[in-house]
C-alpha cells in the first residue's frame, strides 16, 4: 500500500544502488536522439516526448525481479505520496494566505470608507461652523453699531438736558427779578404803610419773637420802622422797599429718556 513501506532489511542498500544506476542511465539517454521527438513547430500534432524512450525503459528494467521491481514501486509511490502531501499543505497555506489578504483587503476598503465618510461629515460640520461664524460677525457688527447709536443719543440728550437747565435757571432769575421790580413799583405808587407792608409784602420774612426776648423782633425788617410812632398807633411813612435776596431755585426734576430702536 502507498505510503505504508517502510525498509527494514539489508535490500535497501541493493534497491537504491539500482535506483541510482537507472536514474543516471536514464539521464545519460536523453541526449539519444533518434527515439526523442524534437519537432517544436507549431503544425505539428505529434507529442513530445521526454526523457528516455519506452525501448530503453523496458531494456533497463528486464533484468529487475519482480520483488525489486514491487520494491521499487512502492518506494516511488511513498516519496510521490509525500510529494503530495507537501504540495497539499503548500496548496492550504496559499489558501489560507489568500483568505487572509482578501480580509485585509476587505479591512483596508472598509477603513478607507469610514475615512471617506468622517472627512465628508467633518467638511459639513466645518461648513456649518463658518456660516455660523459669518453670522455671529454680522450680528456683532448691528449690535456694535446700535450701541454707538444709543451712546449719540445720550450724549445729544446730555447736551439737551444741560441746555434747558440753564435757560429755565436764566429765566427763573429774570421772573424773579422783574417781579421784585414790579412790586417795588406798585408799593410806591400805592403808598401802603410800612406795618401794612409787612404784612401784605410775600417776600417779606415775619419775624417770631422768642420767649426771652419778649416784643423784640429777632430778624430785622427790611425797610426802616420808627418806634415812637409805633407806640403812638399812628402809621409810619412807606419807605423804600427792598426786596428779599433771591434764593437759589431747586434743580428741575430728572428727566426719564425713554430710548426706542
């Protein structure tokens, strides 16, 4: 059976000095040239033949036994079976180094494609992130401009409140000054009295005696008042009136500016 032999006695030593002498006979016959076919055109059908020819082979093995000749056999037909076997194991390695390249391979397109992919999905975003970036500028610049508006009509309302507080301080003291005049000049020409004077004068400052100072007048009046005709009862001649110093008018009432866009 192939691939069971195994030589165990001295005929091996016989078998393989015989084997030698056939394999070198054999290649000493191939440069025979009448039994070998060295027609290479491509008209011809006739099959090459290689090595030596049939003739030479059954003259070469006549004088074998058939027992050397089994022998032979299955020593040809082990090293054909390992042969085999090692060209099988070659033929699942190259399989399997196959397999595993169309793995990588597999992996390196996959790879390839995610890589494809998140370049797409990054070119969005980044996209995405610009025209957001182009607005938020955009908005920076309106509101940048809105404040500096705001900041114009404030000043100008400044400049505005300045300017009405000092034409109603301006024209506080001309009322105040011409309404001094004019009650200077309706006392003259009406003749009132001193005591009546102070009565009816509004800018007059009445004086509160103090409780140790009993019918003394803790102010003095602005127009002089004899005391001797005072304690007669008769009335005492108008003199000249002069009005009470103007008092400083009270800031005008804070302005609320109402800013609408």
């Amino acid at each position: 059976m192939a691939g069971v032999y195994e030589p165990s006695n001295n005929c091996e030593g016989t078998l393989a000095l015989q084997q030698e002498d056939i394999d070198s006979q054999e290649s000493d016959s191939e440069i025979e040239g009448p039994d070998i076919d060295t027609d290479t055109s491509p008209t011809s059908h006739t099959v090459l033949q290689r090595g030596p020819s049939s003739r030479y082979r059954q003259s070469a093995y006549a004088e074998t036994s058939p027992l050397d000749f089994l022998r032979l056999l299955i020593d040809r037909e082990y090293a054909f079976s390992k042969l085999r076997k090692a060209l099988q194991f070659t033929q699942r390695r190259t399989e399997h180094a196959e397999r595993q390249l169309a793995e990588h391979v597999r992996g390196f397109q996959s790879l390839y494609e995610d890589r494809a992919r998140a370049e797409r999905k990054l070119k969005g975003w980044l996209s995405l992130y610009k025209v957001q970036y182009d607005l938020a500028q955009k908005e920076i610049e309106m509101a940048r401009e809105e404040v500096m508006g705001l900041w114009d009509q404030v000043e100008r309302a400044r400049r505005d409140a300045t300017k009405a507080k000092e034409e109603l301080e301006t024209g506080a003291e001309g009322k105040w000054l011409e309404l001094g005049k004019w009650w200077t000049r309706a006392k003259e020409g009406s003749g009132i009295s001193a005591a009546n004077m102070s009565q009816s004068d509004p800018f007059a400052r009445k004086a509160r005696p103090a409780e140790s100072n009993a019918g003394k007048l803790l102010f003095p009046l602005p127009y002089p008042v004899s005391s001797q005709r005072e304690a007669e009862g008769t009335p005492a001649s108008a003199s000249i009136f002069i009005p009470p110093p103007l008092q400083p008018l009270p800031p005008p009432p804070n302005r609320i500016l109402m800013f609408r866009r």
